[in-house]
C-alpha cells in the first residue's frame, strides 16, 4: 500500500467496545459523548500528542511529563483510558490480545485483510 491510498478502518467488536489493531483491542471513545464534547476533547488530545512530540525532539523531560499527563486526561474523558464506560459488569479488556478475550472466535471469523489483523 502506498502512503497516499487511504487504509481501511480497523474492525471493531460487534458491541462497539473495541477496536482491532494488530491483534490488540484498544477501547473506544465513549459513544455518550456528544459530538461537540468529543471533537474538543480530541482537540485537546491532538495538540497534547504534538506537545509530546516537541518535548522529545527538545529533549525537555518536564514538558514531556506535562504533555503525557494532558494526553492521559483527555484518554481518560473520551472514555479510552481509566474505568470503563459501559455500565453492564462485563470486564475491560483493553490493551488485551484479541486471541485471550471472549472476542477471539468473532476476530478469527473475519476475512483476511479485513482492518489490519496482524499477529
């Protein structure tokens, strides 16, 4: 594939839960986020990952701290990160392999190349 041909959007778990990079399952932002709340909240997340990445290249370890600690929070208000949003019990499986989780035989069902399915 080259740089300029769009990529699929990796598969998500039929319960909206999940997401499927690389055999991992990564938590989706909370769907009872409104549209405005989440489009600041991933503003917020963007200019924090630029931050970041500035910090790195200048080597300035506060301003990293600073911009990791930003980058968390927002994770944490879209609902990626820290208790799950879903209010049914189930266990959170993110970061998880796909292969260990109640979602393996519904991963193992999809066709090849479907999202990016990697090992």
């Amino acid at each position: 594939m080259s740089a300029r041909e769009p990529r699929s959007p990796p598969p998500g778990t039929p319960d909206g839960r999940y997401f499927v990079v690389d055999g991992r399952l990564w938590r989706c932002s909370n769907p009872a986020l409104g549209p405005r709340q989440r489009q600041l909240l991933v503003e917020v997340l963007m200019r924090a990952r630029r931050d970041v990445g500035r910090a790195l290249r200048a080597k300035d370890a506060a301003a990293e701290r600073k911009a990791r600690d930003t980058v968390h929070r927002a994770k944490v208000a879209l609902g990626e990160r820290g208790p799950p949003w879903w209010t049914d019990g189930a266990p959170d499986f993110n970061r998880h392999r796909v292969e260990g989780t109640p979602y393996a035989a519904w991963f193992s069902a999809l066709s090849p190349g479907t999202g990016r399915r990697g090992t």
